[in-house]
C-alpha cells in the first residue's frame, strides 16, 4: 500500500493528513514535535488544539519519530512554516526516501532568497523538480477538518506524479485538479496572504465590500503580473490556486492572514497582533520576499509595497490605503495578463 508521510500537525497539516486518510487509498502517517498532540490524535482521534470536537479518521496514526513516519514513504508531505523549512529539511533529508515524492502545502516564499518552496526543497534535497510537488487553492482548513466540499490544485512538472498525487487525496468531498504550472501554482498561493493582509486591514477599518473588492481585483492583477513575469501561464491565476484561494483567504474570518490584517487595522499595535497571533500568517514575512522578487522582475506591486510599509516599516494603515488610492491615474489592465499594443474597450 501506498504510504503517506505528512510532516506537520498543524491544522493544514492534519487536515490535509486526515484528506489522505478518508481518500483511503494509502497508508497515513501525520509527524508533530508535541507528544500531547500525537497522543491525542492516536487514543481520541482528535487534534483539540486545532479542531476541537471534529473527528478524525480513525485509521490516521502519528508520531514524534520522524524517521519512523518517513521510513518507506512514497509521497512526503511539508506542512511547515515557510521560514523554517529549510532548517527542517536539513534535519530530515537523511531520512526522506530517494524516491519519494515530496509534497508542499506550504504558502510562502523563502526570506533572503526569495525563492519559492518547490525551490527550496529542490535545493536542499538536491532532487530534481519531477520530484517536487505542491498542493494548493481555496483550502481552508477548518473546513476541510469538518469535511465541507472542497477543491484543490496539485501540480508538478512531471504530470504522472502530479496523476498519481491527485489519486491519493480524492475524498469524497475534496476534489483535487492536477496542473503542470508549479510557478503559477506557487505564486498564487503566496501572493495572496499579502492580499489578505491588505483586505483585512481594509475591514479593520470599517471599509465595507466595495475596498474589499478593488483590493482583491487589483491584488489579482499584481500577482498576475509576478507569476507571469517569472514563467508562468497566466490562465493558472484564474483558477483555484489563483482567484479561488484568493477569494476565500480575503472573504473568510477563518483566514490567518485576514484576520491579522483586521485586527492591525481595528487599531492593535503590530507587536501586539504579533503576540496574540498563534498560529503562523505567512503573507507577514512573506510579503517582503515578494515585494524583493518584485523589484528583481521589474514588477509593480503596489497593494504588496503597502503592505510591506506597514508591517516592516511601521506605516500606519490609514497612510498605506491613502498611498494605494493616491497612485497616477491609468488604463485598467485588459484580461488576466498585459494588454496588447493598442487595445480598445469594447
């Protein structure tokens, strides 16, 4: 049978776990540093500090021992932050079988390289990018803790793993759709915890759904214009890894980065935000390794340069949606990517 080794008991980490487990068509292995947590999972099939009152599969088991959970894995999923990730690896990849897949969940890019977290594995596992895989889209998890419908994007550059990913995580409920496009896939995902930020913000302030709305078009088109500029297929970004996600992680009080960007803009000091925020929201580091991936490409990102202003260099919200509205009038942008030489309103 096929096994599976999840690496991260956190709640993407558990959900996507417990995704495999209900799939049923391999065997799931969830790792996490705490023993109370592993312990629970194993006797009460629940993960409390995450998902209080939602059962797990039965069949999911855990453990502390991460070479016992990568010991004979086929696929080897990364449920970590992404600033720690490659700390992680270098702990690991004595243990991570030479054939396996490895997977990320993770939404983030790497500080100080700026490269994305396929890259980043690539690098320290010295495995080749047909061996790299990421999952990603509108993938709350709570909800999918709770078995809600749901879909994702698994992609990799080789096709046949990505076929063979996607075969391992059909839930009754989770639809997966497999994509070849690893850098639009990855940049959607990081892109929009920046947004969120921005949007959450916005609603800390008392903004009502028209900012929501131009701040997620308009975050939209600046992720579009990254991705794009790195390589990727600009169709990827209509698509769940990209207006899927970034629509759910804007619109959700069960988004991470949402939620701190609201409770900045309802008047917290970041410190203070920082402090009550358990669980990790990637597009705070993240939006500045953006914003420098930015600049190499020669891209505009102006919601992303706000948000940088704000959560590293201390401007106060009010002043970063001022900066944003106050920016040189233009023609809006036609379709997803660049217009065409002379293009004409219909």
């Amino acid at each position: 049978m096929t096994k599976v080794a999840v690496l991260g008991s956190g709640s993407w980490g558990t959900a996507f776990a417990n995704v495999v487990a209900d799939a049923g068509v391999a065997d799931t292995v969830l790792w996490g540093r705490r023993a109370e947590v592993v312990d629970e999972i194993n006797q009460r099939h629940l993960n409390p500090d995450y998902f209080p009152g939602i059962e797990l599969n039965a069949n999911l088991s855990a453990t502390t021992d991460v070479e016992r959970a990568l010991s004979g894995a086929d696929f080897v999923v990364l449920a970590v932050p992404s600033q720690t990730l490659r700390a992680n690896l270098d702990l690991w990849r004595a243990h991570i079988p030479r054939s396996a897949v490895v997977v990320s969940l993770i939404k983030g890019i790497e500080l100080g390289t700026s490269r994305r977290m396929s890259e980043v594995i690539s690098e320290v596992l010295a495995i080749p990018g047909e061996r790299v895989a990421v999952v990603s889209g509108p993938n709350l998890a709570r909800e999918i803790a709770q078995r809600q419908p749901a879909t994702a994007v698994v992609a990799c550059s080789e096709e046949r793993s990505a076929v063979r990913l996607q075969s391992i995580c059909m839930a009754p409920y989770f639809r997966p759709y497999t994509n070849t496009d690893v850098v639009g896939v990855e940049l959607g995902g990081a892109v929009k915890n920046v947004i969120a930020l921005a949007v959450g913000v916005a609603v800390g302030m008392g903004f009502g759904d028209n900012t929501k709305a131009s701040l997620i078009t308009r975050g939209l088109a600046e992720t579009v214009r990254l991705a794009v500029a790195l390589g990727a297929d600009e169709h990827t970004l209509a698509g769940l890894a990209g207006l899927g996600d970034l629509v759910a992680t804007c619109s959700s009080p069960l988004s991470r980065n949402r939620t701190f960007g609201e409770r900045l803009g309802s008047g917290m000091k970041l410190e203070e935000v920082i402090g009550e925020t358990r669980q990790t929201a990637e597009g705070v580091k993240s939006s500045q390794s953006v914003l420098e991936l930015a600049r190499a490409t020669g891209v505009d990102m102006p919601i992303t340069e706000a948000v940088v202003a704000m959560m590293h260099h201390q401007l106060p919200p009010a002043q970063a949606l001022l900066q944003f509205m106050s920016r040189s009038a233009k023609p809006e942008r036609y379709g997803l990517g660049e217009p065409s030489q002379g293009a004409h309103p219909r």
